[in-house]
C-alpha cells in the first residue's frame, strides 16, 4: 500500500525556519517525481515545488522561490522541504504529493499534510 | 501563470441531483486538466485526469468533459459520501495551478 507520511510542521514565528519531511512507503520512491503542495486556511491548494526522481531537475513557485528548497534522500525514502525566513502568509498544511508515472504533473497519492503556523 | 477559475465556489443539492462544476482557464490548456475531491481533514484524491478519464476505483458517476478553456466536472447522482471540495488542476504549464475549489453540500 503506498503510503506518504509528512510530519515536521509546528508553529514557528516570522522569519524562522522548519524541515518537512515527507516518509513514502509500498513503493519504489527513487521512481518517482514528487512534490509539495499547500494549503492556507480556508484557501484553494498551491503547488510550491518539483524534484525529478533523482533529485533534478527542480522547481519552484514563485512565491517560495529562494526561501524553500526541495530535496530528497532515495536511499532513505524521503522526501524534504526546507523552509526560511517564513511569513504569516506561509501558514497552511503542506502536503507531499507522488506524481503518477503514467500522467505527467497529475498527483496520484498525497501524503496526510503537516501544519505549519507562522505567528509570533 | 494560467489561473483557473471554478464555480460555483460552494453548492448545496439533495441526494439523487445532477451537480455541475465549472473551471475556466485564463488561457489554453488543451487537455492538460485532472479533477480532485478532498474530504474534511483529508489529503485530496485524484478523480479524473485529462479532462475525462476516471481514475481507477473512481464511481462512474463522476465525469468530466471540455477542452481549452473551458471544462465541467459532473455527479449524476449525488450521494452522501460525495460530500467534499472538488478543486481542478492544470498541467500545461508551470506553475501548477488549482482552482479555488467548489464545496458540496447536501441540502
């Protein structure tokens, strides 16, 4: 059964740092592409980021271009998100996503989302 | 970016309704289009890729048609468990973008 574990979320204040991690299991991680995705509050999913399955190339959003980056250990499989000088507007549950090997871009299985507030 | 605008953002219909979506992309995104449901408290899940094509396990009575710009995501027959948002998706360019979502309510 594929399985996506995300965990390392938690309130941090304005400008701090958090690392997700996202655990996959029941399938062959270093095959597939992944990404991360958001969600604030009461708000729509954005697509934050893309690491290739061998860890390039990779992508990110706009808005977390150069504050977050997107890695992954294939031998541990785990998938990662660091994250710095976070702002309010960077609360939200953050999900990890498998994209289907079949359809390009198309996410087949999310991980349960960690929460990550930002707020002094 | 290519934005996609869904409606309605939220919708409420008794069991046994059709229901209709809507998604509008800012520009043509050919068939690059996957729907979502997300239930309370959890992860999304993958409905429909390519516009109409049922993702396995998926009820039948779901459906999706459309192309270019823009797309309609269909429940023939609403039951209970479908109660969710349904959010659309666009794959012909980075970034990805979501719709803002359409939450289903039964009367």
């Amino acid at each position: 059964e594929v399985q996506l574990v995300a965990s390392g979320g938690g309130l941090v204040q304005p400008g701090g740092s958090l690392r997700l991690s996202c655990a996959a299991s029941g399938f062959i991680f270093s095959s597939y592409e992944m990404n991360w995705v958001r969600q604030a509050p009461g708000k729509g999913l954005e697509w934050l980021s893309y690491i290739g399955s061998g860890g390039t190339p990779i992508y990110y959003a706009d808005s977390v271009k150069g504050r977050f980056t997107i890695s992954r250990d294939n031998a541990k499989n785990s998938l990662y998100l660091q994250m710095t000088s976070l702002r309010a507007d960077d609360t939200a549950v953050y999900y990890c996503a498998r994209e289907s090997n079949r359809r390009e871009n198309t996410f087949d299985y999310w991980g349960q989302g960690t929460l990550v507030t930002v707020s002094s | 970016d290519i934005q996609m605008t869904q409606s309605p953002s939220s919708l409420s219909a008794s069991v046994g309704d059709r229901v209709t979506i809507t998604c509008q992309a800012s520009q043509d995104i050919r068939d690059y289009l996957n729907w979502y449901q997300q239930k309370p408290g959890k992860a999304p899940k993958l409905l429909i890729y390519d516009v109409s094509n049922l993702e396995t396990g998926v009820p039948s009575r779901f459906s999706g048609s459309g192309s270019g710009t823009d797309f309609t995501f269909t429940i023939s027959s609403l039951q209970p468990e479908d109660i969710a948002t349904y959010s659309c998706q666009q794959y012909a360019n980075l970034p990805l973008t979501f719709g803002g979502g359409t939450k289903v309510e039964i009367k």
